[in-house]
C-alpha cells in the first residue's frame, strides 16, 4: 500500500465529517426545542464527559471561556447578582466560620495582613508609591537595630518608621522604612530628621 491510498480514506471522513456537521447545524436551526431536549439529555445522562469536553476546551482557550463568562455576566447583569447574593445569604455562616477558624490558626498571618492593608490604605490616600514587603524583611536587614537613636530593639515590640512619613509625601518602599522602638518612633512622630 502506497501513502495515497492510505491518505484517500481520511480525506473520504474528514469530508463525510464536514457534510455532517453543516447537517447538524442546519437541523438544530430547524428543530431547537428538540436539539435543546437532546442536548440536556445528554448532558444528564454523561455528566463525566460532559464535564472532562468542557475541561479539554478550557485549557485549549481559557481566553475565550473567559471572555465567554464576562459577555455573559454583563448580558445578565441582574440575574448574576440576585445569584451571588443569594448565595452569600445562604452560605454567610459557613464563610464566618470558616475565617474565625483560619484567624485562630494563624494570628500572625492576620496581624500581618491586617498591618499590610493598613500600609496600603495610607499610602493610597496620600497618593504615594507603596511597595510589598513584610515587616522581618526590615528586620533582618538593620539587624533589629533602632535607626533613631542606634539601640537595639525587642524582636516582639517594634515599630515600622517611615524616613520620610507618608504623610509628607514619603513613598511606602523598602528605601524608606526603617527599625525603631516605639517610643522613639512616637517622639518622633511626623518630622524628618
């Protein structure tokens, strides 16, 4: 056998397979109340394949689902949002618990977002630069050192100093915070040294 006649029968289906899907279009413009019906059928009857096609499609095009998603979502703007706060009506103690749970298993992640978001509020509203970073970055970069008055600081009670405070325009970078002890940090308060 040459590769002409083994191409020749996958040319033959691939053509049978075109004739056939522009047929399928063609009925479901005609009949879609049945192709609804079958669809639904289906999709009742295989939900793991259903379920592993619409998988495949995503990852082939995740642009295009999303895309998909938010045409959908500002079509149905009402319907998306009487959905989401039903929802969060039926399901608010679930989500209570389950934040009481993750703040008693982790307090210091807490104390630390709640800090970060503090930072970044501030820095918003005084229209500055803010840049991410944790509070033992510093730490361990001055060496627990206070940068007012050159003493060393307790690892547990530390403020972090702005250079230049925010409120002065001062931006919320690495460059510009500093390890100082509370009391010196409080003296200082708004000034630049």
């Amino acid at each position: 056998m040459n590769r002409a006649e083994l191409v020749k029968p996958r040319q033959d289906m691939d053509k049978k397979r075109a004739r056939n899907r522009v047929y399928m279009s063609r009925w479901r413009l005609e009949h879609p109340e049945e192709a609804k019906a079958r669809n639904k059928a289906y999709r009742e009857a295989y939900p793991e394949k259903v379920a592993a096609g619409k998988k495949r499609c995503y990852e082939r095009n995740p642009s295009l689902y999303i895309a998909l998603r938010e045409k959908w979502k500002t079509a149905n703007r009402a319907k998306h949002d009487a959905y989401h706060k039903q929802y969060r009506q039926d399901e608010w103690k679930r989500f209570a618990e389950a934040n009481k749970r993750y703040r008693q298993r982790n307090p210091d992640k807490v104390l630390r977002d709640i800090r970060l978001g503090n930072y970044r509020r501030r820095a918003r509203m005084a229209g500055v630069e803010f840049e991410y970073f944790l509070r033992e970055e510093i730490f361990l970069r001055d060496n627990g050192i206070c940068w007012i008055c050159g003493l060393k600081v307790d690892e547990s009670h530390w403020h972090l100093d702005h250079k230049i405070p925010v409120v002065k325009g001062g931006p919320h970078t690495r460059s510009n915070v500093a390890v100082s002890h509370p009391t010196c940090n409080n003296r200082k308060h708004a000034k630049i040294l």
